[in-house]
C-alpha cells in the first residue's frame, strides 16, 4: 500500500475542501509514492513524536495540527517547527495535517466533544457559508434518467438527511447547428425545437470536477449547455462548533465538574455563575473566542471552548456560562477517532503516540 492509498482514505474521514482558507492541511512532508510501512497519528507532530515513528517503523504521522502553518524562509534547526520538519525529511517519514477540514465535518472534532459529553440532538453552529452550488442542466426525456442517475452518483442532490435530490421541469429548447456540427437529433443547418428536461440539482463545491465529468459523460448532446451557480444558503452539515443538549439540566458546579471529568481537563476558567440551570451546550474545540456570540444566538446555556482572553469572560453578559477548558483538552479524543477511522479501513499498522503533546502544563 502506497502512502497515497491512505490519503484517500484520510480524505474520505476530513475533505481538505472543507478546511479554512487560514489553515494548511493535507500532505506537509514526504513522498506520496512511498510505500507505506505504518501509520502514526498524534495531536502534534513534534521532534519526539517523529522519534517514535522512527522507532515503530511508521513512515507516516497523521497529526491534528499542522507542524507547518505559516511559510519558513529558512529551515536550520533553530526551532522545533524546523527542527521536527529537518528529522521528518531526514528519515522519509510524511506528514499530513487534518485540523480545521476535521474541525467542520459533522462527524469530526466537535461532534467527539459531544459524544464525550453524551448531548444529543447536535447541530452546527456555525455553518458553512458560501459552499453550495446548483448545476443547470437541459436533455431529451429518453436521457433524463441515465444523466441524474450519473449526477447523483458524483455526489449531486445530498441536502441534510436526503439524497438523489434534483428538481424537473419540462420545457421548449432550440437550436441550430452549423456545418460542422453533429446534432443528436436534427441536421446541420436545421432549426430544431425539441422536447426538453430542465435538470437542476445541488452539491457540496469542492465536488464540481467530479460532477462536471460525469455530465459531460454521461450527457448525449455534442454540446453540453449548462449553468452553475453559487448559492447563498449556509451548509447545515458542515461548520465550526455545534450545540447539543444534556439529558438533564445541571446546575453550573456541577455542569463543570461534569466537563472536567468527561474532558480530562486539569483546570476549567469559566465567567461568573449566574444561577442558570445548564441544559443546551455549545461547543467549539481549540480556540473559540469568535463563536462566543453565536453560542449566545443559539441559545446555549454554556458554551465551552479554550483559549479565551481575559476581556472575552465579560462578553457572556450574564446570558450564558462561558467557558475555557483548555486546548488540548478540548480537542484530546481527536487523535483517537482518526486512529480508529483508519484502522477499521487499512490492512497496515496504526498507533496512537504515546507521548502528550500539551505544551500547558498544571500544578
């Protein structure tokens, strides 16, 4: 297995599509034509951690965070991103990053931070804006079926829990072919009017290659009209954060002890109780600042994020527990479900490391 056969896999759990346009994901060190002989994953791809792979025989570490987020001029050791990158290259071990294409998948980082707390009824917080589009298409009747069965199966029509989703409508189209064309139905230099289905359908952007392919394939005119354009609906399944709800409402010490147990989390900082019943949760793994006023929209009794700064506790105006249980900790199942992920799809070796890599330490 070439290490290219698990990056698909690992694009099939995260789409580097759905990642932001800030982050670098996907492949930062390393051939992808390499055989693979195992795979490493981790929060941080740190110098110990690729030591690790080294020792296990893993030519690839799947991490959570990019070791490589901003551009290096220089690469001489003076620092451990360079240092880790420098050891990486060395001993031919790739590195590909996950981080926030993990972040926005329904299923990924916060969806785990649910499920650790047991909420039910999750959606997103903030959904994506500007990543569906809508294809435009026109055929004869006796091509409808074989060209939106086609379109469907390029991933065209999926909205929230249903798929094979399109709209038909029945119309005049024209046309005229000149010399030196090859009409499916007509003669060059014949005005044709002819029976037509309007096909319109919906799809995630980072699809449109594979749905324009399939178009083009599986259409029966010489020359394909068609139109797409980008829709202003947010994506209900794909975005930062999510809101669930506690089977139970908990008063706010007992809420965070809850949380401090079910997150491992050493120290929690939180805003002032405000003697609020906590029953519908926000959550938003890693740094969360900007999300604090859409937990509040969503009506969330607490939210709980990290890394939040000291004038950040005042914008919970009393109308929601705001809290900050720390990086790692918010984020620290991660490396285990893209662990398990893999293992349930590849035939080669995958560990979790066994090093912490959370740079906060507590007394």
């Amino acid at each position: 297995m070439k290490i290219k056969n698990i990056l698909t896999v690992l694009e099939e759990m995260a789409p580097l599509a759905y990642a932001e346009d800030f982050d670098n994901v996907g492949l930062l060190t390393g051939n992808a034509d390499d055989e693979a002989t195992g795979v490493l994953v981790c929060h941080d791809a740190l110098e110990s951690v690729i030591d690790e792979a080294i020792s296990k025989n893993s030519n690839l570490i799947v991490c959570f965070h990019p070791i490589l987020f901003s551009g290096l001029k220089k690469i001489t050791g003076k620092n451990y991103v360079e240092r880790a990158v420098i050891k990486a290259i060395k001993n031919d071990i790739a590195i590909y990053a996950v981080h926030t294409a993990l972040d926005n998948h329904k299923q990924g980082v916060n969806k785990i931070f649910c499920d650790a707390l047991r909420l039910t009824n999750t959606r997103i917080l903030i959904p994506k804006e500007n990543y569906i589009r809508k294809l435009v298409t026109y055929t004869i009747p006796e091509n409808l079926e074989k060209l939106r069965n086609a379109l469907f199966d390029a991933g065209a029509g999926n909205i929230g829990n249903y798929e094979n989703c399109s709209f038909n409508s029945q119309g005049l189209g024209t046309y005229q072919g000149n010399e030196d064309s090859d009409p499916k139905i007509g003669t060059p230099g014949e005005f044709v009017e002819e029976k037509e289905i309007k096909v319109e359908v919906t799809f995630e952007k980072h699809l449109e290659g594979k749905i324009l392919k399939a178009l083009f394939s599986n259409h029966v005119y010489e020359e394909v009209a068609y139109e797409i354009y980008n829709l202003n609906n947010s994506h209900q399944n794909i975005g930062l954060g999510m809101t669930g709800e506690l089977t139970e409402a908990m008063e706010e010490k007992a809420f965070l002890e809850f949380v401090k147990d079910k997150m491992q989390a050493h120290g929690i900082r939180h805003s002032a109780f405000n003697g609020k019943q906590i029953k519908k949760v926000a959550v938003l793994g890693g740094s969360g600042s900007f999300a604090i006023k859409n937990a509040i929209s969503a009506g969330a009794d607490a939210f709980l994020t990290a890394d939040l700064k000291y004038h950040q506790f005042y914008e919970a105006e009393g109308k929601l527990l705001l809290t900050d249980i720390g990086h790692f900790e918010s984020e620290r199942f991660t490396q285990n479900y893209i662990a398990d992920f893999l293992s349930n799809r590849l035939e080669i070796q995958v560990a979790v490391t066994s090093i912490d890599t959370n740079p906060v330490q507590y007394l």
